[in-house]
C-alpha cells in the first residue's frame, strides 16, 4: 500500500494508519518540514524507516535529519532504480548515504573546527574491536568492505554492529557515523588504515 502527501504534516496521519516500511521524505515542505516530521515519526513505536531526499545546499538541513533519525539520504535526481533499491535497503534497516553527499559531508567537517574531544561515556564499553568497526563504519565503509579489511565474517561485522547500536543507544549507522565524528573518535582526512 502507498500513500502520497503535499507537506510533512499530511504525511503523518496515512503513515502511522498504512504502517508503511518506508517513508520517502522531502526535507523542505511547507506546513510541516521533513525534519520534525521525521521525528514525530520516529517517536512511535513500529515506526517506518525514513529515507530523506535533499539537495547539495542543504547540508545543515542533512545534519539536523540524521540527528532526528532518518536512516537514508539520497539527492533529489537519483535515478529511479536507484531510488527503489535504496528504499530496499533501508527497508532492511541498513543505512544509506549518496556517496555525493558522503564526500560533501566530509568536505564540511574538515572545513569545521576540530570536533570537541568529550567522547560519550558509553564508547568505554566497547570492545576494541568493536571500536575498530565504529571506526570503519564512519569512513563509510560497508558491511563486506570492514570484514575484508578486520579479516572477520560478514556475519560478525553485524555482531559487532549490533553491540554497538545497543552499547551507544543509537537507531542505526548514519547515527553511529555523526557520533564518530562528533566525538572525535574519527577526524575528516585520515586514512581508514589509521
């Protein structure tokens, strides 16, 4: 079943009857923006995964939409297969980021000053390699690419993901990604070797 809204407060209501598994949301909308309707959202329990669609001059606007919880981001223009396989993976409650915005993002964070040091209490529970796939994840790297580089199975790269998540409380990569680089724990620039 699908749905169609014109703002995000539309949006709302045939989500939460549909129980869609994931929700294609525009950032700018009038009424109600894709960021708090991402939240209100994602304050409910068997809430949809969201998958944001943005532009190049948005960035702040992409920052504010991880922190609220979406799990995807794509560019406006994204081809429509393209489309459908992201919302495929992010249906799977994996992650998404265009690798264009990706690049801008890290682009924007080596050009910020150096990422306050006060690293979370909870990155103390982490085992090392736990805190060595955190690590990689934040470089962008995937599922396969970090088992490959840590010699480990697939399969305990999403172990080692899912001790995360739940060790720092957080819903999925993209905020294991923000929390990476907001704490310093990965600074824009270094190399994944590092």
């Amino acid at each position: 079943m699908a749905a169609e809204a014109a703002d995000g407060q539309q949006a709302l209501t045939p989500a939460r009857e549909l129980h869609p598994d994931v929700v294609l949301m525009d950032i700018r909308m009038p009424s109600l923006d894709g960021i708090e309707a991402t939240r209100r959202l994602l304050s409910h329990d068997n809430a949809p995964k969201v998958l944001m669609l943005t532009t190049f001059d948005l960035d702040e606007y992409l920052y504010e939409a991880m922190r609220a919880g979406a799990s995807g981001f794509l560019l406006k223009d994204v081809p429509r297969d393209q489309l459908i396989d992201a919302a495929r993976t992010v249906a799977r409650g994996d992650a998404l980021l265009a690798p264009a915005l990706v690049r801008r993002l890290v682009e924007d964070f080596a050009r910020r000053p150096r990422p306050g040091t006060r690293v979370p209490p909870q990155v103390a529970e982490l085992s090392a390699r736990e805190l060595d796939v955190l690590k990689l994840i934040a470089r962008g790297l995937s599922n396969a690419e970090i088992a490959a580089t840590l010699f480990l199975s697939e399969a305990t790269v999403r172990t080692h993901l899912g001790h995360i998540l739940g060790k720092l409380h957080l819903r999925d990569r993209v905020q294991a990604v923000v929390l990476a680089y907001e704490s310093g724990l990965v600074t824009p620039g270094t190399r994944v070797e590092d």
